[in-house]
C-alpha cells in the first residue's frame, strides 16, 4: 500500500457512483480539489491528475464503530498509525476506538491523548470512552468532561457492566449527553468459563461452551433499561437469535435503539472451529448456522444498522496457546468489504446499496457524524472498489501490527483499490 499527499485536482473518472445517502447509484466523475468534494457527476476540468474507475465504485468513506487499536499499553499488538493503515487497507476513513487499552481511557486527560495522537494518523480516529472508572464496573467515569475533550460514546467494551444498578446510571448520564451507550452484551455469570459457541459441536471438541442466553439475558436488561432511561443504546457484535429477536421487538417500542454486526459471524458458523484455529476465537463467540440465518435475516430486514469489525489485534504468543488459553478476538479492518460482500452479496443476492449504507452512512448516523458525504466544499473521504473481483486474503494484505484473521487463505469478493481522506490517497 501507498500512501501520498492528494493533487491539488484530483479527478476521478468513469466510475459508478453509489450515494448511500441519496439512495442514488449512477455512471460519472468526482472532483477532488485541495482535499474537498468540488464537483460531482459529469466534469470536464484541466491540469488535474486522473484516476480511471472503470468498473469501480466510488462511494463515501466507510466509518466503523468497534475497532481496538491498543494504544496506551499495548502497541506491541496495535498503534493508532498501524491501526489507521489497517483501516485505509479496508476503505475505512472514520473509527471509533474503544477504550480498553493499559491503562483504560476512562479520564478527560486519557481522551484528550487519543485525540491529539490520532490527529496525526491518516485516518480520523474517534475514542470511545470507559463508561466505569477501570473498566470496573463500579463507579462512573467524568462522563461530560471526556464528552467535552472528544469522547463519541461510552463503553467498557470487553468486560459487561453486570450491575443493572450502575448500568441504568450509565444510560442516564449518556440520555443527558446525547451520547450512546455500548455494553458488551454477554452476562459473565452463564457465560461462565465457555471459549466457543455451547452446542453439539463444542461437545465433540471437548471444549467449554458459552450459551446463546448469556448474550440474550444481557441485551434485553440493556433494552428495557434504555427505554427506561430515554437514552441511545447501541447493541454491539449481536451473534444470535436471540438478541436479534430482543432489539427486533424494542425498536418497535423505542427508536433510541441500533445494533451491529461483523462481517465474522455472518462468515464463520462454529462447525468452523473443528480444526481449533485460535483465530476463530472471539467474544461473543462464533455461532451456529441458525444463528448466522437469523443475523443475515435481521440485517435484511432492518433490525441490524451496520456492519463493524470488532477489529481486535493481538500477538502471535497470544494466539498460539491451546484454544482454552489463547486470546479472544480477531483483526478484520482488511478483510471486511470481501467478507461482508461475499455473504450478502454474492451468497445472498442483497443489493449493494443497503450493504454499503451499512459501512457508510448508518454508523455516521448512530455516532452523529457528517453523512453527506459528496456534499461540496465537504473534506474528501471516499472508498473506491470494486465489488466483483475475485481474491484471496493473504498475509500480504495485512497491514496491522498484528496478523491473527482467519480470513487468511480464504475466498472474498470485492476489493478495495483506493481509498482517500485527510487529502491523502491510499492506492491499496
């Protein structure tokens, strides 16, 4: 990959347009003038550098709400510069950092380094703060004073606050803030000691099982609490039936309500972990193929507003340890656009305008970020792909720090080639 400064006029020709906002998908040309959307549609300009899209996709940046990108603490697994380059990797130019790094972002001062660090990177990074102090789950953080430094949203992302108790205060401080409140939807009590999906196969592998109601009971405490409180809740990586079937039946009720998914539990059913790769061991863990079936259908239907990649570093000595000991998680900021497209496209025949609008303008929305995008004089973050190529993930297309995805050696379709933010232009 290769990253340098923007043209002063940067044409892009030929390309299809697919405005996620407009609902819109047309043949035409952007132009990119000192960083900023000038023109779109038909352009005839001089003294420009142009790029060919032919047979590409020239859409909005894609902003992703759950990535882990380490820094302070653990930069051995992930930095915000290596992160960022994972990110423009995958045609993501907006994340939002979750706060469990050593020690947590869980003061003003802890926002603030992020925010001046990452500005800097070639990518816009947003924290996401600790909802408790310590991620402990006991007292509250200063909510408003890491808000006021440029904290998105709260969350202990990674360890559930548990206490119902705290939890409701949580949302009430994020109602009077208008800021949404994530919490990892796992209750630790029937999670218990479980390191993969509990079912038949987890049986045959001899592993300890982590059942579909540790995630319900906790999204539908989370749910009625929101509704209690008035406050936004964003439901991150749902990974069963059950969950989706809760936020289905409260958006019903209640609007202040969103979800994610990533693109590994609508990839991977647990039969995939009969070969024990460690890769494949996240949290929530991978699901069963009804589950998977009832995500794919919730993101149909709506219930789920966007795809994020939970994308979580780690080193080799964390992955290469019995599957009972080694790390939970994944990176996917690369393999994201191929996996999802593969599945909802290729696989499901969902059109690409909705898939799209998942990686663009719906996350924009939930963390109320800019999402007119193609709107003049609007700084550039645009992803340009193209959405049939066939390709292999391989280690050559890893551009973390870390290189623990199970997408490796694995079939994608669609393929980012360029992708272009803070006037500079990646071509992947």
């Amino acid at each position: 990959m290769k990253i340098k400064k923007c043209a002063k006029k940067l044409l892009l020709i030929n390309g299809t347009i697919l405005d996620p906002l407009a609902g819109k998908e047309y043949k035409g040309d952007v132009l990119v003038e000192n960083g900023k959307i000038a023109a779109v549609g038909k352009i005839s300009t001089k003294d420009a550098d142009v790029i060919d899209c032919s047979g590409l996709i020239i859409t909005h940046g894609f902003c992703d709400l759950h990535v882990h990108f380490r820094e302070p603490g653990r930069e051995d697994k992930e930095t915000l510069e290596t992160g960022s380059r994972a990110a423009l990797a995958g045609g993501f130019t907006r994340v939002c950092a979750m706060p469990n790094t050593d020690p947590p972002i869980d003061s003003p001062e802890s926002v603030r380094f992020i925010v001046e660090k990452a500005d800097a990177c070639p990518i816009h990074i947003h924290p996401i703060g600790a909802a408790t102090k310590g991620q402990l789950g006991k007292e509250l953080t200063e909510m408003s004073g890491m808000a006021e430094e440029g904290s998105v949203a709260f969350s202990d992302d990674g360890l559930p606050i548990m206490d119902g108790g705290v939890m409701r205060r949580v949302l009430e401080y994020g109602g009077m803030l208008d800021l949404p409140i994530i919490n990892h939807a796992e209750d630790v009590c029937i999670r218990n000691d479980g390191v993969m999906n509990e079912g038949r196969t987890s049986t045959r592998l001899g592993l300890p099982g982590n059942p579909v109601e540790a995630e319900g009971v906790m999204v539908h405490r989370d749910l009625e609490l929101a509704k209690l409180t008035g406050a936004k809740l964003h439901v991150p990586h749902i990974s069963t039936a059950a969950a989706v079937k809760n936020v289905s039946e409260m958006k019903k009720q209640y609007e202040n309500i969103s979800a994610e998914v990533t693109p590994h539990h609508l990839f991977f059913i647990d039969d995939d972990l009969k070969e024990f790769d460690t890769n494949l061991k996240v949290a929530p863990p991978i699901r069963s193929q009804s589950d998977r079936k009832k995500l794919i259908k919730g993101f149909k239907n709506g219930t789920i507003d966007c795809i994020a990649t939970d994308h979580a570093p780690h080193t080799i000595e964390d992955k290469e340890a019995t599957f009972d000991m080694a790390a939970f998680g994944m990176i996917g900021l690369e393999s994201c656009l191929g996996a999802t497209l593969n599945v909802l496209v290729e696989e499901e025949s969902l059109d690409l305008m909705t898939v799209i609008k998942a990686l663009t303008v719906n996350p924009r929305e939930i963390m109320g970020f800019e999402t007119d995008i193609f709107a003049e004089k609007t700084p550039a973050e645009l992803t340009i792909f193209d959405p049939k190529e066939s390709w292999e993930f391989s280690k050559n297309d890893i551009f973390s720090k870390s290189c623990n995805s199970p997408f490796v050696g694995r079939k994608l379709t669609g393929r980012v080639k360029y992708t272009i933010v803070k006037n500079q232009i990646a071509l992947i």
